[in-house]
C-alpha cells in the first residue's frame, strides 16, 4: 500500500515539472522509492519498507508543492509586469 502511494506521489510530482524546479528534493524521492522497492524484495529488510515508502512520498509531495509555488511565483511576476506596462500606457497615453 506504501509502495504504491509512493509511486504515484513521485509520478504526480514528476507530471508537476518537480525535477526542474525542486531537484534536489526530487531525486531525494526516487532514491527513497528505490530503497523501498528493494526493501519489500528482500525478505529481511521488508519490514523498512513502508517507512522508506512513506519518506519517498513524502519528499515527492514537497517536491510537488515546491514546483508548484514557483510556477504561481512565476505567474504572478508576469501579470505584476503586465499590470506595470498598462499603468505606464494609461499614464503615457500610448494604445489610444
């Protein structure tokens, strides 16, 4: 069940463009996922497994939330500079 949460946290953060914009914190959570799928192979290290899944999720989920303020930051920069343009045309009389 932890396994496969942490599949999809990582899939998820992977579709939310995390690897360009939060890569430390992503590669954190494919190694964590790895660990943990090699964890449920083996028969003595099973046990860790759900907590290696767990970690993976959880740092795939930051990942995710990262990618996505930085994309609004980089939203929000652009209609603050589009807002910027149009008060200087209405204060220049430029479009009329």
């Amino acid at each position: 069940m932890e396994l496969l949460t942490a599949q999809q946290a990582v899939e998820k953060a992977d579709r939310a463009d995390a690897d360009q914009y939060a890569p430390d914190t992503m590669a954190m959570a494919r190694q964590q996922l790895g660990q943990a799928q090699q964890a449920a192979a083996d028969r003595r290290l099973r046990k860790q497994a759900p907590v290696l899944a767990l970690r993976a999720a959880a740092d795939a989920d930051l990942a995710r939330a990262q990618s996505e303020e930085a994309v609004a930051q980089a939203q929000l920069a652009q209609r603050k500079a589009e807002v910027a343009q149009l008060q200087r045309q209405l204060a220049t009389g430029e479009g009329r």
